[in-house]
C-alpha cells in the first residue's frame, strides 16, 4: 500500500473535538497515510496536543493572530478562525504540505471547515465528517466538491457507531488522496448550461466540441450549476462559454428554487471570455412538488415535470423583467463581446407547438425587449434565427458561431 506523496490534515476544534480527531489521525496511520492534527479551536484549551497549533492557523488571519483569538464571542470567533483556516490551507496546498484535508465537527464546526475547504480547487481531496450533512449541505459546500459524511451520532466521543464512521473516512481520504490527481490535457476548456428541456441542443453542440478537440464541461442549470460553472471562470479554468440554458434568470427573478444569484454572468463578462448565450428554458420557473408552489401563483399555467418537480409558464410581463435584467448585466461590461443567438421557433422543449408552454406572444416580448435594451456593437451581437432551440438547424448555428471563436 502506498502512501500519500504529502501528510492528511485533520482538523478539528481541540477544546471539544481532539479525542475524535485523534482517532482519526490514528485511522489514517492505520491505512499507510501520514496524518498531521491541525487545531482550529478558539475559546477553551485544547484537550490534547495538536501538530499544528491554533496559533499558527490564526496567523493566516489578514489582521494577524489577534483577530481570531482575542475574541469572546464564538460566533466572531469561529468566522475569524474560517477565515484564518482559509488562508492556511491555501498556503499550504501552493507549499505542497498537503495531499488531503478531513475535518469533523457539529453544525459550528462544519461552517468554519467546510467554509475553509472551499478555498482549495476541485479535484482536491476535502472530507467533512459532520452531524449535519443528511439535510441541506448546500450553505456548507456551495460550489465546491467537499465530500460531506454524515456521523450519524454526535461528535462527542467515542462508541460502536462513531468508531466505525471515522474509519471509514479515514479510508475514503486516503484513497482520494492516493489517487492521482486529473491534469490538463492542453486541450481548451468550454463550459456549456443545460437543462432537461434543452437536452437535445446541448447534446449536439457538445459533440461538435469533443470532435473539434474541446474539453467540454456542462453544467446543470439549477441554479448552483451556473454558479459552479462561474467559479470556475473566475479560476480561469475555462477558455470560453456557450451558455445556452439561462434558465436560471427566470427563477432568480420571479422566484423559484433554481435561482441564478444575484452575480449571474459577472464573471464571464469580467473575464472578456468568448462567449455565446442563448435563451434555454426562460419560458418556465422552477417549483418542487405543485403542492409547494406559493399560493401567490394560483391560475398560473403548470407542468408536472415529476412529483419533485413542477414547472410554471413565463408571462409577458415577466419575460419583459428578463429581458431587462438580462440587459443590465450585459450593459455593464461594454468592453466585453458576445453573441445572443434567438431562437425565434421556442426557448425549451415544452415550447413549441402543441406542447404545453408554446406561447409565441411571451416569447416575443423577451427578444424584441432584449433586441431593443441590449447595447450592441461590432462585437455585441444579437442574431435572430427561426428554429426552435432543439433543432438540429440551431445546434448546426451554434456550431458555426463557436468556429469563430478564439478560444485558448
């Protein structure tokens, strides 16, 4: 069995959480893997020695050491200490120190951590042993790959559950860590967005890329997928764009559960990115179950998706608030080109004639607001084409469109 090119950090709170992380640390020595405990407490002592004290962690703070630990409030501590973290383990991921990070913690712990893990890049190995991790994770992980593990018992202490929950975190950490990570290839990145509506375009368009020797990434637009895709723009992992499915506007702005977030394109605006968009799926906003959606919509037009799933229609007026939002961003970066490809025959799947969402009047009120706000230019087009977005003739447009990119 070999071992890890670089020690395991195991981080915890040493005044409540040392005796479990100990074992941990233990565990990940009993599969071959060097392991450095790393305290992260702030208010008590810690109950056992740690390799890497709270001290040199709260160093990492940008107002120095003082900034964490003279605090006697928790709550500002444990922010501090998130952010000290943060910069501790970037360093000491540039420095090579480390082949992995595992932390455990209850709902306090987990924010600090989980917050802090976020910080190193995908692909990294990131483990969260937490009593919080079988509910909603989402505010923990945001757009990262952390691998949460829920402890099914409390972190307190040692027992016939909690033992075997820790092993088998030291095991998956382990072996994350002794996989080789993935490297560039040199081929060029490309994010692309889709949805279930907008399958068959992305499908085609995608194809295209891998056969022209593009890396292709797709993201799911359910809100987070967007924002992961930006993410990654922002570390400069993606070469261009084709933003097809921009699904997620609608749901930022007439509220659904899919929201863009308020940041919606910024990053691929900033980074001047070749980028191509289109209109997917702006002709519905997400609920879940229909017993769920807000009374404030009864009458609406609804599609069932699925029982976890339930879909509403667009209106006019609704379209025309997108279309300005839409506007807005992209006005805001006039030094950055793009192309909006119109799909004039439907944005989705369910709209197009005889499917349930086919509404050529709302349709129309989002291009021509969007035709008529959109600041354009030599390098800001908009192009309108009569296909609907799942013909092969608007996958054959994006084609060409991405031909002309210069991507790298």
């Amino acid at each position: 069995m070999g071992a890890a090119v670089a020690p395991i950090y195991v981080v915890g709170t040493f005044d409540t959480k040392a005796r479990e992380a100990c074992f941990i640390a233990e565990a990940l020595r009993a599969e071959g893997v060097s392991a450095v405990l790393v305290d992260v407490g702030t208010l008590n002592p810690p109950l056992a020695e740690p390799d890497i004290e709270r001290s040199k962690v709260a160093a990492h703070h940008p107002k120095g050491p003082e900034a964490v630990l003279g605090h006697h409030d928790r709550g500002s501590a444990v922010t501090a200490m998130s952010q000290a973290l943060r910069g501790f383990l970037v360093d000491a991921y540039h420095s090579g120190r480390l082949s992995g990070v595992i932390g455990l913690g209850g709902s306090g712990g987990t924010a600090l951590i989980a917050s802090a893990m976020r910080a190193l890049p995908i692909g990294f190995p990131k483990l969260m042993v937490s009593t919080v991790a079988s509910g909603d994770t989402s505010s923990y992980i945001g757009t990262s790959d952390i691998t949460m593990m829920f402890s099914v018992v409390d972190v307190a202490g040692l027992n016939r559950v909690s033992r075997q929950v820790y092993k088998n975190a030291a095991a998956a950490i382990a072996g994350m860590a002794r996989v080789k990570a993935a490297t560039a290839d040199g081929r060029p990145a490309v994010g692309m967005t889709m949805f279930g509506v907008t399958t068959p375009c992305v499908t085609r368009v995608r194809q295209y890329l891998e056969d022209a020797g593009y890396d292709c990434l797709v993201f799911h637009a359910t809100g987070v997928g967007g924002r992961a895709m930006e993410d990654l723009v922002s570390s400069d992992l993606l070469g261009a764009v084709v933003d097809i499915t921009t699904t997620e506007v609608a749901d930022e702005l007439v509220g659904g559960v899919f929201p863009a977030g308020p940041a919606r394109f910024d990053a691929i605006l900033a980074k001047r990115l070749p980028y191509i968009m289109s209109l997917g799926a702006l002709d519905m906003v997400n609920f879940g179950p229909v017993d769920t959606v807000p009374s404030a919509f009864a009458g609406r037009k609804f599609h069932v998706h699925n029982s976890s799933v339930t879909l509403m229609r667009t209106t006019v007026e609704e379209n025309l608030t997108i279309a300005a939002w839409i506007a807005r961003k992209l006005n805001a970066y006039p030094e950055s080109g793009f192309t909006l490809l119109i799909p004039e025959g439907g944005v989705s799947e369910l709209d197009k004639p005889g499917n349930p969402f086919f509404d050529p009047e709302a349709d129309q009120a989002l291009f021509n607001e969007l035709e008529r706000l959109v600041q354009t230019g030599s390098r800001r087009r908009i192009v309108r084409h009569p296909f609907h977005i799942n013909d092969a003739a608007f996958a054959e447009v994006l084609q060409r469109e991405i031909a002309q990119l210069q991507i790298h």
